[in-house]
C-alpha cells in the first residue's frame, strides 16, 4: 500500500528532473584560447556565414575554431575557406 501512494511523488520528481538545465562543456564563457580579434588575414580566408564573433584556436590543431549555436547543442567547428579548408596558424 504505502508504494501506490508514493508513485505520485516519484512520478513529479522523475518530470521535474528532465527539466533541469546542463551547463556548456566548456563551452560558455572565456577560455585562455579565445581570439578577442581574428587578424584580417584570417577573415579574407574565411567563407561566408561562419558566426565569426566566438573564435578560439584549438591547442591540438593550431586551428581556429568558431561557435556554432544550433537548435539541439552548441559546439564549435572549424573556421573554413570558400574551398572548405581549415585555417590553421601552423
């Protein structure tokens, strides 16, 4: 008996718990990698309709790397020529 009366509270607290948010990894904020401002180089390279205002060059590539917002996760992606090349600094 005492289980039947307690569903309902183990039901709200299940619901209430897929409403919770998940910070960024890493994504938010500044990190030590973060370009303040891309050279003027890099933005000729650059192709079109890249979100260029959140840019930081990954330590594993030397690459630039900008954030991309989309509907599901925020991640970020290369920053590519019109030729879909990576610019990299190396």
């Amino acid at each position: 008996m005492r289980s039947e009366k307690s569903w309902p509270a183990i039901a709200a607290m299940l619901l209430l718990s897929a409403c919770a948010t998940v910070p960024d990894a890493g994504i938010s904020g500044s990190a030590p990698n973060d370009v303040e401002e891309l050279p003027a180089e890099v933005l000729a390279l650059a192709a079109p309709h890249q979100d260029l205002t959140s840019v930081r060059i990954q330590p594993e590539d030397g690459c630039y790397w900008y954030k991309w917002i989309g509907h599901v996760e925020t991640t970020y992606l290369p920053v590519r020529t019109v030729d879909g090349r990576p610019i990299c600094t190396r």
